[in-house]
C-alpha cells in the first residue's frame, strides 16, 4: 500500500506549494524536522524519518525540556521526506491552510529495534537536532493519541524553547515567511529580497529572485563597469506591465552603495549615486532597479571621462543588414583613428560600440571628439548616415548617437538588463559575433551561459 496516499489525498498540488508525495530510500542516518504550523490551531508538527517517510505527530504545545511535561502528540498521516524542507505558506482553504516555519532538524536514532511497520505503542529515542537534544520518549495511550516527554539526562535542564521564534533554516519568522521575504544567505549573502515570487517579466515568466540571481552571477564581469561610476536606474515596482520610474538620486542608504554630491548647472546641489560592489548591485535590484545606466566617468576622476559611447539610432524602417553596416563602418572610423572598440548588444533596437579612453580629457574634449567622429560619417556616407538627432533627418538613414558622451548624460551599462517586452541584455560580443547576433537576441538565459565562454571584453581596461 502507498504509505503517502493518504497525505497525497488531502492536498490539491496546484494550489499548495508543499511536496507531492513520494516515497524515498532512507539515508544512513534518520532525519527528524519540528515543524512550527500556524494553521487554525497553532502547534508542531513532529516528524521521525521511518523507512522512507516521515512519521508525524501534532503537538499542540511543542515540544519541552521539563521533564515532568507531558506534552499530547497526535499521530497523523505519514508525510514525505521532502516535506521536512518545506517552509512557506499553504492557501487559506487548502488542507492544513496557514504558515509553516522549519524550527528543529536533525538526525535520531531509536533506542531499540523497531518494526518496519513501526507497529509500536512505545519509542525511547535520541534526538541530535539544533534545538532539540538528548534523549525524548514517545508513547502511545490511546488510538492516534501519544505522549512526548523528555527523558532525564544531561540535556534535561529546563531550557525556554518557547521563544525560539525564528526559523533555524532561513532565519525567517512566522510575519517574515507569509510575507514572502526570503532570506537568501548562501546565495546572495545577506541580503534580503522582498517579493522573490513577483513577476517582472511575464512571458517567458522572470521573477525578481531570477534578476536578483541573475545579477549576482554577472556581477563579477559587470562591476568593471558599473562600479565608481554614477547611475541611474530604472525601476519597475509592478514589473514591465506596470509603472516605471527613472531613479537618478540616493534614496535609501544601503550596503555598497555610496551618495556622491555634485554640483549641477544651475549651482544647485544634487546627490547622486554609485555602487561600490556586487552588495549594491543587489540592494538595487530589491529597490526594483533592474536596469542600470551609467556615467561615461568615474567618481575617482568624474571630470576626466574614460568611455565613449556610440549608439547606432536606426531609421525603423531599416533593416539588420544596414544597421550592421553602419557598425562596421563606424569600427572602420575609429580603426583609422587608432581607437580600440567594442562591441555589445543594445537589448533594445540596435547595437552599442564602445571606446575606452585613458582619462585625459576634459568633458568638452570628449564630446567634441564623439561628435567629429559622427561628423566624420556623416561626410564620408552621407546618405547613410546623420549625427542628428531630429527624427526628420533620419529618414532611411542611422543616427550615430554621440550625444550620450556629455557629462550628466547615461548610457545603458554593459551586462544590464533591458526593460523591454522581454528581460533582454546589453550584451558584450566579440567583433566576429556582429552577422550573427541580433540586438535582441541575448536574453538572461543566453548571457548566462555564455559567461561560461572567454570574456570577449577581456582587455577593456588594458
Ligand atoms: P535602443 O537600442 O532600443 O535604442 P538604447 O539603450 O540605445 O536602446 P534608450 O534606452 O532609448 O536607447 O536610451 C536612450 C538614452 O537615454 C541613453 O543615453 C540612456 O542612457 C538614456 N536613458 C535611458 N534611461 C535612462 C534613465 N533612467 N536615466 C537617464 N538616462 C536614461
Ligand atoms: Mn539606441
């Protein structure tokens, strides 16, 4: 017989997160989980592991370290290994509806050989748990109806287990987990990210926690260039069907995040910001910054820029082919000039290539400098190309967007995602990538994998 059929029967597996119920091959040593379960009725639930399930018992009062307490232990349907991981929230109405909270886990060992049927009306048995030590006794009185005690030894002390409110796998209390604040610490270190479930992006499905890890795993080939260097940001609360919000000052303080004040035109103060290290990154992404622009400077020499930017604007009307032409013919431009370029993907219409610069001009330099070089194509392919902005002059013909190398302007950093229809990445490829990759064809997925690849922007900074 189905030792899980029962607990299988009660559950409706598209409206619970719990497990589905399978029966597992023991490990060596049985593993035990306490439970907290604010349902309708507060109590723990205590599970033994037993020849590949768990046995579990309610216990009203939880369990205690007094001796002379004899705490009522219901036996209820046995539950599935997997079920002794399981923290979170089961929906009103479901069976069992209310949060549940890991309190103590461990391994147990029986004092005696029991039966594989675990036909017994007593257990004398040890527990090595967190919380929960030395040796305990459990014994039947009637029907379903058990007693749990703890045996003297030298864990009998009374200990208060009463106020041990937090969970001992995440850290979470009871308020923490129904609001769904999941404390990551073995992945993103702690920091907390609010909402993990909420949904960003909705088809494919990309949810907050999937940026979050997203940026976690890129943060070491994009905080090159993110770091030191003033931002701003574009936030999405409700996601890309929601409003969004441009975000260029310091609101809230938080690890690897610096304020940086500055002087704008007008003599009026103004404080920006940057971010130190991947800390930062994070603390952004659970502000609901999932897009990041930058400064063609850094903070350490903010009025000497070292990144140039050309944005190829294209025409709507043109196709691929002619847009890759007008990057080669930019590269061709900035070859002659001796300048090294690279590459990346827009993750919007176009492509991004970028020139770093050693940090010995002045703003008005730079920009003149960009824009000569756009002049420089305009001259050369008149019809192709205009340094333009007005939408009028770019009929049939490129932008080339030199415009963004001024100070205070931004362009989108390397390794960002874009807030477009999809969660896709302004993606660094190699010059030989151009034919083949299109500006939205690097998603979150692909930039992932490909950070397996050697970083075709290796010697930006050499
Ligand atoms: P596409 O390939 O679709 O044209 P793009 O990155 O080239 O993408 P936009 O996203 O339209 O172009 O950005 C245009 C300019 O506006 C860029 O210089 C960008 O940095 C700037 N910008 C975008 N978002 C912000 C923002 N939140 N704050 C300040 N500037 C921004
Ligand atoms: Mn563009």
């Amino acid at each position: 017989m189905d030792k899980l059929k029962k607990y299988n029967s009660k559950r409706d597996f598209k409206k619970t997160k719990e497990p589905v119920g399978k029966v597992n091959k023991s490990a060596k040593k049985l593993r035990f989980v306490v439970q907290h379960h604010l349902a309708r009725k507060d109590h723990y639930d205590f599970r033994l592991e037993w020849n590949g399930t768990l046995k579990s018992w309610a216990v009203p009062k939880g369990p205690s370290y007094n001796t002379y307490d004899k705490r009522l232990a219901v036996m209820v349907e046995d539950h599935p290994l997997s079920y002794r991981n399981f923290e979170g929230v089961i929906p009103k109405g479901e069976y069992g509806g209310g949060t549940v909270m890991v309190w103590d886990e461990g391994t147990w060992e029986p004092q005696d050989k029991i039966p594989k049927n675990f036909n017994i009306e007593m257990l004398k048995f040890t527990l090595k748990g967190k919380r929960l030590q030395g040796r305990w006794t459990l014994v039947r009185f009637k029907e379903d109806n058990w007693l749990l005690i703890k045996e003297k030894d030298e864990y009998n002390l009374f200990r208060d287990i009463n106020r041990l409110n937090k969970s001992i796998k995440t850290g979470r209390t009871m308020k923490q987990i129904e609001n769904n604040i999941a404390l990551k610490d073995n992945i993103i270190e702690d920091i907390l990210i609010t909402n993990p479930e909420k949904v960003i992006f909705p088809s494919p499905k990309v949810t907050k926690l999937d940026i979050a890890l997203y940026y976690h795993k890129v943060a070491e080939r994009m905080m090159p260039f993110l770091a030191k260097r003033l931002i701003s940001t574009i936030r999405a609360p409700g996601g890309i069907k929601g409003e969004i919000f441009f975000k260029k000052h310091l609101e809230t303080k938080s690890k690897g995040i610096k304020k940086y004040r500055l002087e704008n035109d007008t003599n009026k103060r103004e404080d920006y910001y940057y971010i130190v290290d991947s800390r930062g990154l994070i603390s952004e992404v659970q502000m609901n910054s999932y897009e990041f622009h930058i400064w063609g400077s850094t903070v350490g020499n903010i009025n000497k820029p070292d990144m140039m930017v050309f944005d190829l604007d294209p025409d709507e009307k043109l196709n691929i082919t002619k847009i890759r032409e007008g990057v080669k013919d930019l590269k061709k431009i900035l070859d002659e000039l001796g300048l090294k370029s690279y590459l990346k993907t827009s993750g919007g219409k176009g492509y991004h290539v970028v020139v770093p610069i050693g940090h010995n001009m002045s703003w008005s330099v730079f920009r003149q400098t960009a824009k000569n070089i756009a002049l420089l194509m305009e001259a050369r392919w008149p019809d192709k190309y205009t340094s333009n902005m007005r939408k009028e002059n770019r009929e049939g013909k490129i932008f080339i967007d030199w415009v963004r190398n001024t100070k205070g302007a931004t362009s989108v950093a390397p390794y960002s995602i874009r807030l477009r229809e999809k969660a896709f990445v302004s993606m660094p490829i190699k010059w030989s990538e151009l034919d083949k990759v299109k500006p939205k064809d690097i998603t979150i997925e692909e930039a992932l994998k490909r950070l397996k690849r050697k970083d075709p922007w290796e010697d930006f900074f050499n």
